[in-house]
C-alpha cells in the first residue's frame, strides 16, 4: 500500500542547488540546551513521574534499604552527592532515595556521549531525570561553568566519579572532577554507596574482553533485568579543606565511599573497626584474572534473602526469608533498626 | 524407614492395572496373569550435607592421587569438564550436583591464586547446550565469571585446531581429544553418573572426543559384543574406552576425576506416584493421575511437551568420590549398583517396555521415532548383567506413540537419515558400510552441529547401533500405539493395543508367552541369573 | 450432435470462478460451458479434414479455462464460442496425407498435433518460428484465414475434442497412430509431447541432479520424457531424478517410469540437498528450506507461486528451473532469481527438437514412439484412470479436478460411437477399417 506522499507546504522545503545553504546547527551532546528542563513546566512533569512512576516501578525491581539517610537532615542544601556506579538502574533509583524536597531539586551529571547523542535521548534525559551533560574523563571549562552555575542556583548535583558503570562490579578510580566541582562552589560532598544494582541490571560486557575462538553463543550475556535487592548507603557529608588540593579530595572522597560499601556488606560497626585496623577489603577488587575477581564478589543475592554476618566470621550467611527482617538486633539495636528498614514512604 | 529394594512381582487376579508411561503421558494397562514385573529400588537416602562430602572427597582422593588443594599452584593451566545436558534425567532441581562440585573446586582454585582456567562441556558429538542449560547445570556465579570472557567452552568435535593426537591403542584405536584438555596441567572431570554406563574413562575418552576416535568403539560390532554395554566386564565398548583412557593418562594428561551418585528420586512431589508401587496409592495418588492424564490427552502436544520437560527431578547426591579414575570408578559403580540393582530369574519370552517422554538425546526437544527405538531396544534393553530379560528369539513389545516429527534444530540428520538411510535398510552393518561416511562428512551437518544447537550428522547412525544387540537378539519388535508409517520404516510391528500385541508375540515365540514387564523410569539394573 | 461449447459470457465467468472455489473443476457446473446440439464443421479446402474423436483428455488448461481461472492473458489468443478439448485420438474421415507426408486411409486412427501455426492458417510465407519447425511459437496465431486461437480446442473455427460432431484439421496437424498403440495410449501423446518437450530443452550434464516438482500428468510426463531420452541415447541420464509428489500413487508411478527417489513435495528439498551436498541458508525451523546450492535443473510442473518459491529455492546458483505447467498472476519474490544468476525458461506446447547436431525430430513423432514404449513399461492404459461420456462432463471436470486426491492421473472423455452421448445416423457411418477397441469406462 502506498501512502500520500506530503509536500511543501506540509513538509519542509527542498533547498535550491544555487542557494548556498549554512551547515545546519545540530545541538547535541555537551552543547544540548538543557535550560528548559528546569522550568516550572517541565519539573512539575518530573516531579510527577519520579514520585508516581519511577518510585514504585524501582522499589518492585531493585527493593531497597536506605541507611544513613538521617545525615541529609543536618547539611544546607545544595550538596554534592558523588556515588559508584554499576548499573543503569543507579540514577533513577537513587533519586527515588533522597527526600522529596531535596529530590525535585536535583541534577544529575551524565556522560554526554551516551545520554545525549541524539536530539530525543537529549529531550528524555534531562525531562525524567534533570540531567546535565558532561565529558567522562576530564572536565572542560563549559561544562564546569555550567555545573557550578547550577550548583549555585541552589540546584543539587549527582555525579559518578568512575566516569562510568563498573565492568566486573568493582570499584574503579575516582576522576578528579567532582572534588573539582566541590573546591570551586565550596559545597558539602555527600558520599553515597549504591549496592546491588548490579545484580538487577550489568553493564553488557564489551567484545574486547573475550579471547579470540570459540563458537560464539556462551557468553552472549545479554542485558537481563532480574529483581534484586539493592542497598543505599549515606555517609557523613565531606567540606572541602583549607590547602588540599582536587586529587587529595578526590582520594578522600573514593575512601568515604569504600567504607560505605563495607558498611552495606556488614554492619555499620565492622566497618568503622576494619577502617580503624586499616583492612577494609580492597574496593577495586583482586589484582588477578577476570573470572577470579567476578568470583570474588560472591553468590547473588535474591530479593528476600537476609544477609548477616557473624562477628569475625568470612563471608555473609544468607538465608531466604519470605517477610521483611522485623526482627531486633540485640541491645541498643532498635534505632539503627529504624534506619535501616526497607524503604516504605 | 529405610528404602525397599527393587522386587519382581508376579501378576495375578487380584493386580490392579499397572502405570505405563506412553510417550508424553501415561495410562493404566493390566498385564496377562503370570507375568512378572521388575520394580526398581526406592530412593536411598541422600548426602545430608553435600558440599561437605565434596570438600572431603577433595580433600581425601581415591586411588594415587594428591588432593586437589596441592595440585593447584599460581600460573597453571587449569581444565574443568563437565557432562553435558544428557545427565542426570529428568533434569535435577537447582542446585545441580556439577554446579555443586564446580563451585568448591573453583573456591580452591581461586583461593590458590589459578588465573588460567577454562570450563570446558563434553559433549562429544551432542548438541550444544543454550545459555538456560548451561546456567542450569553450573549455577549463575560460575556461569557469569566465566562465559562472558568466553571461558566456557562446549567441546567441537569438528575444530581441527582444537584437537589433538594422542596417538594408537593396541587395538589400532585412533586416540584424539580435546586439545585444550589435553594440554593442561590439570584436567578436572565432574561426572553424573546416572547408570553404569557413564564414567570411568568413558568420561574424557568419549566426551572429549572427536570422530575420528569414536568410530572405534561406536560401531555395530563393539555394540554386538557388549551384552550388556551396562555390565562393564562384558562390555566391548567399556573395554575400548578403558584402553583410550588408559592411553590417554600414559600421554602424560593428568587427569583428576570426580563422580557423583545419584539417588532414584525421580520426580517431584505432583508426580509422585510415578514412583509408587500401584497398590500404595493414596487417593492423593489417583486423583493426581486421573488429573495429569486427562489434562496430558486433552492439551496441545507442545504444551504437554513444555510441561512435562519443565520437570525437575528432586534427585540428590548419594555419593561423591574423587581422585584416580579408576579407582573412583569402581566406588562409583557399586553405589550405582547399590541404587538400581535388582535380581530376576531366569529370561522371558516377551520384554515390554513402556517409554516415557524423556532420552539423553532429547531433553529439551521431541523424541523422534529413531529415539523411541534407542531409548527402548538401546537403553532399556540393556539394562541387564548376565543375560538379556528376554530370550534370543523373543519378542519385545515397546509402548510409545512414535509420531512421525523430528526437531529440525536439534536432530536435522535424524530427518535425511529417517527419510533416505532407513527406506533403504534396517541392518546396522549395511548402513555403516554406505551411509555413515557421507552422514559424517556432511558440511551442513557439521555446520549445526559447530554452530547450531544440532546434534552431529552421525548421530542417528549411533542410536541405531545402539540397538544391534537387541536387533541381532530378538525375533520380533512390536510398536503398541505408534504410528503404523514410522514403526514400519524402522522395520517393526504396530499394534493398536497391548492384546492385539500379544497376538502378534505369539506368532513368533508361541502360544502361552511368558512376559517381562520393566517398571522404568525410575532407573534399575537387572541381574539376569 | 452433443458436443461441450465454452461460450463468451461475463456472468457465468464470474459464477464459475466463485464455484471453483469449492473445488477445481466445480466451475463446470455453473460456467460458460454446457452441453449442446453441434453441426460438425465444414472443412474449408482440400487440406483440411474432418476427423471423429474417440477418446479426448482433460488438461489442466482446459479445467483452469472451466473454472474462470485461466489467465487474463489468453483472452486474446482465443475465439468464442469454442469447443475444448485438445488431446484428441480420432478417427479420420476421408483420406488425407499425414504431417509426415504418409498417406492415411479413410478411418484411420490419428492424433491431432492441436497448435494451429502459419501452415494451418494458410500464411505464406510463415513467420520464422513456424519455418523452423517450432509451430508453437507462431507469431500469427491471430490471423491467416481462421480466427484467433493458439490450439485447437481453442479455435471458433475447428470445433474441438470433446463433441461427437467432431473437429476439422488441417494435414499438417495430423498424425498415424500405429496399429499396435491403443486408443488409450494414444490418448497421451499430446501431453507426452508436452513433456518431452520440456525435458529436451535444458543443456544437461551426465552429473546433474534433476527435481520434478509435482507428479501429476505434467510431471508424469516429463519424467518419462526424460527417462526415454536418456534410454534413446540423445541425452545424457541424470545423476539423481527426483521427484516432489504429494500423492503416493504419483510417487509410485514417478518410481516406475525411472525417477531416482519420489518423496513427499515438502520433504524434495531436503532430498536436493543431501543429494547436491549443499548447504541450508538461514533457520529451516521458520519458513521453507533454502539451499545455497542445489539441483542443476528444476521442473516446476505445477505452476503455483509456492511451487515456484519452491523450484528458486531449490536450483543452484546459474541453475535452470523450466516453468511446464501453466501458471497464472502470481506474487512472488524473484530476489533469489536475480542473485543467484538463475534462468527462468517457460516450457509450452512442442515443435521439433534438436540433439547436438543431429538433424531436429518432430516432438510428436517422438512421442508417438513413448507412448508405445511406456504402454510397454508400465502397462497399456495405466495413466487414464477414468473414461466420461460427453453428458456426464461436470462429474469428469470435477474428477479431473481433485484427480490427485482420487487416486487418477489423466481423466478423458470417450466420445465413440456406440457410447450414449456420441451417436450419428447410421448412413454416414464410415466402414470400419480396424477392430475398435473396446475400453471399460472404468
């Protein structure tokens, strides 16, 4: 069946071959024009589907337990939220974490070659998400202008230091651009620790991993969405020092987040105490072959299973249990207890 | 209570109708008064703790052998091999014992700092196993650190780069594996060992193997001569295998080898009286058959196919020994026997089988006409030590509606050699001498079965001779319920019912038969005396 | 005299086509085709003859023309009101000298070579293909002195096969039937010409595999045609033929007159394959087979578009696939044709043929000595399997439609005298010369 074929007027003109014609502008990538995003109009739109939409659908694919949150009540917003990075499901997710007042005020910086090479992945992003873009390695100067201009508009920022999602689940180096961000608006840097995500969503592995040979199928690890549990863990808000410079505070920046992580594999105590004996678990993961370091980061866990680890003991015991943890922890337990339940309001 | 043995009941009167698995469903049938049916063994008691039995037999080998933990030292070459997705049947419920048994060595392994690890499927000439199979039988942790790096190999028969020579038997038998295997400084076996069959060298002789070293011992006459090839002493293909293993260790390739046992408990709690002796139904029992059998009848065959292949079986270890292979073996083997076998006197006149949905070639897939004949005069058959349970010249009555449909993806060669190679003959001898080379040497097939999830060109010739010995022994096959087309091109009898069957029996083995019945699945092993 | 008479009219077009739906054939009930009172026509001079029918077949262009299916394109070529029927062993009246210039008596049993070419039209000087011997490709096939029409049986001005008033042909059209050939054997040389001719048209290699898609009269046909050209030596045998039959009696029949293998026409394919050691491109689980080789050459005696998807999946890259049974509008995707470089050749009627660079044979005389030789082979009056009068024409149009599902090959109309629907006044009966041969219509 052929369709009518519309013309001019109701489709664009044809260009005349003599008229000499300008490159036509394309505003993509680090020069997308994201101011509209931050209208009343549009953060209404966001506010309306963060709080209705992306809230629930994150709590049934990823349920949460949000620690630490009680550190956000004490810091003058705007603050620097700097988190790891494993999985696509971290953004929305975190920002379903964070108080309403500070979430609807919140931008997120993302790589522009990934979330804004077209003109519709542009318009998505920063209308669901608030987000902005930035290079993944280094800073230039527009783009650090326009994020501390943000920041001081009163607007809260959300970066990756990684400059990416992990490939094999373990940390990876901290880029200087957030301490950057932090020294020249002088705003507090909130650490966070997102754990789990990955579990519900990897990162495709890149071709470039696998030996040349072989058949082809067994390693077709295609993206697969699977309901995990995740853990999202505050951490005392870092200031900027007097003297120290962007990579100083960057190495600060990535020990706070390492600590956070132990804290969400253990408890809050084992983690100060093995940060204290100087021998928390390397966060960047054994220095050994591929399938010795995704071994490392031990069995999956499934939605429902309670984890704990006794004092001193190597690896977590885990166990199925179909209800919500209710039960106390012992003596003095009851108002971490609070925190750490399961996000619910 | 403890487990009952496996027994011989004698048909009277008073027998209620007996359960017969009919393809994909099963029926109640009485059998003439006087003859005798074979009950496997209940299901022993399994391993409480089983990762602790594996961590001991790690620790504790069998036969000359270091355990494990001193045979892993930093940069060596590490081979982990595993039985493919012909073992155990009915699948097992998570977790797998090979996921079992994989995870604790790669723990040691990775506690003793081996970067240099391969995982490798010993498929032999099987099919390929999908991403769901493959993360069924290892678990998602060994799956997901291994097969994105492309680590988790399934063996291929046909890459000339990927194999090697490893030299001549005594018997002129072409010794050929896996070049990777070969090549290690240590090669892991992890075995199910379902029946007697399984194991011992078999595993890195046959698994690892390529054609040209399996038509050695896959062929009419190595079939011919092992009567039983489930009764290792006088198994000609046992024999062959033990003297390719044997060279294979003498080449230098260290093999370290781990087997499991299983116990018989074939199917979960819905289909419980699967496994039940008849007369100890509980209503429970009945209404659950007259359920699923009505149900089965009335539903589309694909999705009675889907259900019935979806069944996990709660079978669990019985045992786990690792070490030297043959003296792993032979512990092996006797657990096998302790689960599955039973005593029996003297032969019959008539064996008949009942046939159920499910063979070690078609998990997953539909069991064509070529599978019904393997799985019934192949397998069942030879479920014997001493002698068959059927008297030279008897008849054997199968049930199974042998419908005329193959997988085209998995058993593309089963179609050609269904349609071009049976039309002309029957004999195993004849279609190994004219068909067998052009099957085998077959680009397309070969192409499947590198690439594809097919089974390679050669395999239907192999399921046929893995009947010639109950082909060369018995006088008549008798098909109840198969479709009269397909059973006539495998050069059988159709009968519409188990009568009508008997009838044509006694043209051939007279009046007044004595009968056999074998109550399989789950598995026995007969002692013929 | 009772004779069938197609005759131009739209609304019983229409309500053959929509009867038809039902059943090939069934447009025979409703159509433009009925049973009528026929003056026998008047040959025009001395070159023409009347000759009486006997046996007349049935041909799968007759039922399509029955049926309203035949296509658009033929409406030209044809001239209302005609009377069908083709496939004629007749009895000739008068004496006439025979195409190949033997004289032939008064009632001598002959058969119609039915194409009306230059020659029949009375145009001199005749076009070029007419001057080489290939009649069937006259380029005056509506003009000369009679009307429009390819064949007889399609012709206003010949009358045709199936009325007992008989048809007029032209010297040139005639052919002797040896004694020793019954009329029931007779009866197919027309369409054993068909076949041979098809079969003597591709270059063939004594290594080609050969598939005949389709087995009933037309690819019965050119099987045997293909076997007695090997058997005469003019052409070499082939490797393998095999043969795509969806009914077993056809498979059984294709198997006796020589083919290698005759399988099911869903599982030909396959058979190629393994035959030609080629491979399959793309997932035989969804959609047909494709090879990426194949047979040398395919017959498609069927014509359909899935026979046709069929025979392009089937050939070999440079592969020739003749086209023997007539096909109609189809849809169908010619990209394999353009890739793999394949030759599309459209197989009609017969002329003469040429073998190397031996003198051209007349088709029909060839297939004169094939019908006897195949009488020989698989027993006389094998391939007709059902004789009507001329009253009982809508049952024989729809046993000749589903002829495949009933078990029959060649359905025919036995027009002879003596038989209900065939009769004429006795003074004008012509002495016997021969015995007649007296078949069972059964």
């Amino acid at each position: 069946m052929r369709l009518p074929r519309a013309t001019f007027p109701l489709a664009p003109p044809t260009w005349p071959a003599g008229v000499p014609r300008p490159a036509p502008e394309r505003r993509v990538g680090l020069d997308y024009d994201h101011d509209w995003s931050r209208r009343y109009p549009a953060r209404l739109v966001r506010a309306a589907v963060l709080d209705n939409v992306t809230r629930p659908l994150a709590q049934l694919v990823t349920p949460t337990t949000v620690r630490g949150r009680e550190h956000l009540r004490h810091i003058e917003p705007p603050m620097i939220f700097v988190a790891n990075h494993t999985s696509h499901i971290d953004t929305p997710l975190f920002l379903t974490t964070l108080p309403v007042d500070l979430r609807h005020r919140t931008v997120v910086a993302a790589a522009s070659d990934y979330f804004f090479d077209r003109t519709w992945k542009s318009v998505l992003w920063s209308l669901s998400l608030a987000a902005i873009p930035i290079e993944r390695n280094r800073l230039n100067r527009r783009s650090a202008d326009v994020a501390t201009g943000l920041v001081e508009d009163g607007w809260n920022l959300v970066i990756f230091p990684e400059g990416g999602r992990s490939p094999d689940g373990w940390l990876q180096e901290f880029r200087g651009g957030a301490a950057y961000l932090a020294r020249r608006t002088g705003r507090p840097v909130v650490p966070v620790h997102i754990d789990g995500t990955r579990d519900a969503l990897a990162k495709d592995p890149e071709t470039a991993d696998r030996p040349p040979g072989g058949s082809g199928t067994e390693g077709r690890h295609t993206a697969r969405l699977r309901r995990a549990p995740a853990t999202v863990t505050f951490g005392p808000a870092l200031e900027p020092q007097e003297g120290e410079d962007a990579r100083r505070l960057a190495a600060r920046i990535e020990r706070a987040v390492s600590v956070l992580g132990a804290e969400a594999r253990s408890d809050w105590w084992t983690a100060r105490r093995l940060q204290a004996e100087g021998t928390l678990p390397d966060p960047r993961g054994p220095a050994a072959s591929p399938w010795r370091r995704a071994w490392a980061l031990g069995p999956r866990r499934e939605p429902g299973q309670v984890e704990r680890r006794a004092r001193g003991a190597a690896e977590p015991r885990t166990e199925r249990s179909r209800w919500p943890d209710l039960r106390p922890r012992g003596r003095g337990g009851s108002r971490r207890q609070r925190g750490q339940r399961a996000v619910t309001g | 209570m403890s487990p009952r043995p496996g027994f011989v009941l004698d048909v009277d009167g008073s027998t209620p109708p007996l359960l017969m698995w009919n393809g994909e469903g099963y029926q109640l049938d009485r059998l003439p008064e006087g003859s005798r049916v074979l009950y496997p063994p209940e299901p022993l008691a399994a391993l409480d703790d089983p990762v602790a039995a594996i961590r001991r037999a790690l620790r504790e080998p069998l036969g000359e052998s270091r355990p494990l933990g001193e045979l892993l030292r930093p940069g060596m070459r590490l081979t982990i091999c595993f039985d493919d997705i012909s073992l155990p049947l009915p699948p097992m419920r998570a977790p797998d014992a090979r996921q079992l048994v994989i995870e604790e060595v790669l723990e040691m392994a990775a506690a003793a700092g081996v970067d240099d690890v391969v995982l490798v499927a010993a498929l032999a000439l099987h099919r390929r196993m999908t991403e769901s199979e493959l993360r069924h039988a290892l678990g998602d942790r060994v799956y997901e650190a291994f097969a994105p790096h492309g680590l988790l190999t399934q063996h291929d028969a046909e890459d000339p780069d990927n194999l090697i020579d490893l030299g001549v038997t005594e018997h002129g038998e072409e010794v050929e594996i896996n070049k990777r295997a070969a090549t290690s400084d240590l090669l892991v076996y992890v075995n199910i060992n379902l029946v007697a069959m399984d194991g011992g060298h078999k595993s890195v002789a046959t698994g690892l193997a390529s054609y040209r070293s399996l038509r050695h011992h896959h062929n009419p006459q190595t079939m011919r001569h092992s009567r039983s090839f489930m009764d290792q002493p006088s198994s000609e293909l046992h024999s062959s295998n033990w003297r390719m293993g044997r060279l294979i260790a003498a080449s230098g390739v260290k093999v370290f080898q781990i087997e499991t046992t299983l116990n018989t408990d074939a199917f979960p709690e819905q289909f419980r009286f699967l496994q039940r002796r008849e007369w100890e139904w509980s209503w429970r029992d009945r209404a659950a058959f007259a359920a699923s059998s009505a149900a089965m009848s009335g539903a589309p065959p694909r999705i009675v196919r889907q259900i019935l292949h979806a069944i996990r079986a709660p079978q669990a270890m019985t045992s786990v020994q690792a070490g030297e292979v043959e003296a792993v073996h032979e512990v092996t083997t006797r657990n096998v026997w302790a689960q599955q076998g039973v005593e029996i006197e003297g032969q019959a006149d008539i064996l008949s089988l009942a046939l159920p949905y499910i063979c070690p070639y078609n998990v997953n897939s539909i069991m064509n006409p070529i599978l019904v004949a393997c799985l019934g005069l192949g397998y069942f058959f030879n479920l014997y030590r001493g002698r068959p349970l059927v008297r030279e010249g008897g008849v054997v009555i199968l049930r199974h509606p042998t419908r005329w449909e193959f997988h085209p993806a998995h058993h593309p060669s089963y179609i050609d050699f269904f349609d071009q190679v049976l039309a002309a003959t029957t004999d195993p001898v004849e279609m190994h001498k004219k068909y067998e080379e052009g099957y085998a040497t077959d680009p397309w097939y070969v192409h499947l079965y590198r690439t594809g999830h097919a089974y390679h060109g050669v395999h239907p010739f192999y399921m046929w001779y893995w009947c010639a010995h109950a082909l060369e022994h018995v006088g008549r096959v008798v098909i109840v319920g198969g479709d009269p087309a397909a059973v006539r091109r495998m050069g059988f009898s159709p009968a519409s019912t188990l009568q009508d069957a008997l009838e044509m029996a006694s043209d051939v083995v007279g009046p007044s038969p004595t009968l056999t019945h074998v109550h399989v699945p789950p598995l026995l092993m007969a002692d013929v005396r | 005299m009772k004779g069938l008479v197609f005759e131009r009219s739209l609304p019983r077009f229409a309500a053959a086509r929509l009867t038809s739906a039902f059943g090939s054939g069934r447009g025979a009930a409703t159509g433009p085709l009925r049973l009528a009172d026929l003056d026998p026509p008047a040959p025009r001079d001395d070159a023409w003859h009347s000759v009486r029918p006997l046996l007349s077949g049935i041909c799968g262009s007759d039922l399509a023309t029955v049926d309203g299916h035949s296509s658009r394109y033929f409406e030209e070529l044809v001239s209302f009101p005609f009377v069908p029927g083709h496939e004629v062993v007749g009895a000739l009246e008068g004496t006439a000298q025979a195409a190949d210039g033997s004289a032939l008596l008064d009632g001598a049993r002959v058969v119609i070579e039915p194409v009306l070419g230059c020659r029949a039209r009375g145009i001199e000087p005749p076009c070029v293909w007419c001057a080489a011997g290939h009649p069937g490709n006259c380029e005056r096939v509506t003009t000369g002195h009679l009307r429009p029409g390819i064949q007889t049986g399609y012709c206003a001005d010949t009358g045709g096969g199936w009325s007992a008033a008989g048809l007029v042909a032209h010297e040139s059209q005639l052919h002797a039937v040896p004694d020793g050939l019954a009329d029931v054997d007779a009866v197919l040389v027309e369409p054993l010409a068909c076949g041979l001719h098809a079969a003597s048209a591709p270059e063939r290699s004594a290594e080609d595999t050969v598939a005949v898609i389709g087995a009933g009269t037309v690819g019965l046909t050119v099987i045997a045609g293909l076997d007695f050209l090997a058997r005469k030596g003019l052409a070499p045998a082939p490797k393998a033929l095999l043969v795509g039959a969806r009914y077993r009696h056809q498979r059984s029949l294709a198997e006796a007159m020589g083919a290698t293998a005759a399988l099911p026409s869903d599982r030909l394919t396959r058979a190629v394959r393994r035959e030609s050691g080629s491979l399959v491109v793309g997932d035989p689980t969804t959609g047909g087979m494709r090879l990426s080789g194949g047979a040398d050459v395919v017959f498609d005696c069927v014509g359909s578009e899935d026979s046709l998807a069929q025979a392009l999946a089937t050939v070999r890259p440079r592969g020739r696939v003749m086209l023997v049974g007539m096909p109609g509008r189809m849809r169908l995707d010619l990209a394999p044709l353009w890739h793999r470089e394949i030759r599309l050749v459209g197989s009609y009627a017969y002329g003469s043929e040429r073998f190397g660079e031996a003198a051209p044979l007349r088709t029909f005389d060839l297939a004169l000595e094939l019908a006897g030789d195949l009488a020989q082979r698989i027993g006389s009056g094998r391939l007709v399997s059902a004789a009507y009068p001329l009253d009982r024409f809508e049952e024989a149009l729809v046993h000749a439609g589903s002829a495949g599902r009933r078990g029959a090959v060649k359905v025919v109309f036995d027009v002879r005298a003596g038989s209900p629907a065939g009769s004429r006044p006795k003074a004008q009966r012509p002495p016997d010369r021969r015995p007649r041969n007296r078949r069972d219509a059964r």
